[in-house]
C-alpha cells in the first residue's frame, strides 16, 4: 500500500471521526442566529435578539465590551509580565553560575505543581493587605506570577540549546552581556517566546478562578465571569444567548490560533546547535 492511500484513508477515517462535533458547531452556531421551537430540531426564524448583549447591556450585567477590554487587558499584560521576567530569569539560570541554582529550579518546580486552589486564601489575604482586593491590578499580578515557573523552566531548555560559542564571540567583540542576550540570544530561542506568549496569553484568557475570587466586582470583571453569571441568573436565564456569548468568547482564541499556528507548529525549531 503506498503511502498516498494510507494518508488518503487516514483522512476519510478523521473525517469521520470528526463529523459529530463538526455538526454540533455548526448546530451551535445556528442556534445562536435562529429560534427553534420546543422538542424541534430545526429552527423556525432567524433572529439577532440572542446577540443583543452587543448593543445593549443585560439586566444586571455591566457592559460587554467594558468586560472584554478588562480581559483584553488582563490578558495581554500577564503575559507581557511573564514573557519579560521569564525571558531574562531563565537566562540567569542557563549562563550564570548562580549559587544554589539546582535548589533555585527545584523551588520553581514545586512553586508551580502547587494548584491554584490551593493558595486562594493566602493571595486573598495578601491582596487584601496591601489593597488591591478587587482590582484588575491584583490579578494581573497573580496570574503572571502563576505562570512565571512554567515560562521559565521552558525558555532555560531552549537557552540552554543555544551555543555558548556565539556569545564569547560577541563579548570578545566588546558587546555587553544585556547587548549579547538582546539580539543574539532572543533570536535565537524567537519561536519559543512567540509559543510561550501564545499559551501565557490563551491562560489568561479562559482564566476563571482568580478573577472569581480576586475580583468580584463589576468594574474589574472578565468574560469568564460575566459567561458565568448568565448560568447563575435563573430569573433571566437564556440558553442561546449564553451560547452566543461563549461564541463570541472563543472567537479571539481562534483567530489568534490562526495567525500564529505556524509558529506553534515550529516551536521546537529554536535554537540552533550548529
């Protein structure tokens, strides 16, 4: 069998494999413009009245577009934070002689296997103490502290890849240590900092607990939390009106997916040994 008819077969076998949960987006999408009468499987009427959350608010929910700036910002930024302090933590810990830096990676390692459940009660109180309960500040920080141990432990493997010939070649040529890691190094580990970024970005993103917790209030709320108040509203409940905001939710997901999926896709190719 050649290997054109194993792909061609492995491809109708996926095809088929996936049609269930192509027909149930495809349904959900449907049902998010349409009106389907009770115990009816297709719809009767188109309608926009289940995006109205998009020009008008909802009783007793704050502004849809105010909460996906907050999310937005929450987002972008936790990961900025993560992505400037893991970049430059994970090269200390890849080129310097750092005392104890066995114990050091160890430590991150533990501090990251810890669920974030976990140290709820801690963070609360320590956000409480120096005022910044209920702020997007507050969570922003807490966030990328969470993720920091990831972000550094994958950037050190990638830096450690990077070959050491290349920066005594530079500092022999009278460039810094900050010059060397700036535009030699970076480049060098690029797809892994876009992947990094990536994933930092996509856990913020879909982040529910902290800003549940953290940040209560309407002011500083984010779509997870405003997608889970319409299931807890039993007053005004609308099934696809909630599916509508989970659409429109997963939508930056996807279209970030789209742009950097070929940077995901080479992520391992970092670091050139040669």
């Amino acid at each position: 069998m050649s290997d054109l008819t194993k792909s061609r077969k492995s491809v109708i076998a996926l095809g088929i494999l996936s049609a269930p949960l192509l027909l149930m987006y495809l349904y959900l999408i449907i049902d998010t413009f349409s009106n389907t009468a009770p115990g009816d499987l297709l719809p009767y009427e188109f309608t926009l009245e289940h995006w109205r959350f998009l020009w008008e608010d909802l009783p007793g929910k704050p502004n849809i577009w105010g909460v996906t700036f907050n999310t937005l910002l929450f987002s972008v930024v936790s990961t900025l934070l993560t992505l400037c302090i893991a970049s430059t933590a994970a090269y200390a810990l890849s080129r310097l002689n750092i005392p104890l830096r066995g114990f050091f990676l160890g430590g991150v390692m533990v501090l990251h296997s810890f669920p974030t459940v976990t140290l709820l009660i801690a963070i609360f109180l320590i956000l409480q103490y120096v005022g910044l309960y209920d702020t997007l500040l507050g969570v922003i920080m807490v966030k990328a502290a969470l993720e920091l141990p990831f972000g550094i432990w994958i950037l050190k493997g990638f830096y450690d890849s990077v070959p050491w010939e290349l920066e005594m070649a530079a500092m022999q040529d009278g460039a810094s240590r900050f010059m060397v890691w700036r535009k030699i190094v970076l480049p060098q580990v690029g797809s892994a900092m876009t992947a990094l970024g990536i994933f930092s970005f996509l856990a913020s993103w879909s982040e529910f607990i902290l800003p549940q917790v953290l940040a209560p209030g309407n002011d500083a709320q984010v779509l997870s939390v405003y997608l889970a108040g319409l299931i807890a509203d039993d007053n005004n409940f609308d099934m696809a009106m909630f599916k509508s905001v989970g659409l429109f939710y997963v939508l930056p997901v996807i279209i970030l997916f789209a742009i950097f999926q070929k940077q995901l896709m080479n992520m391992y190719s970092g670091g050139n040994k040669g």
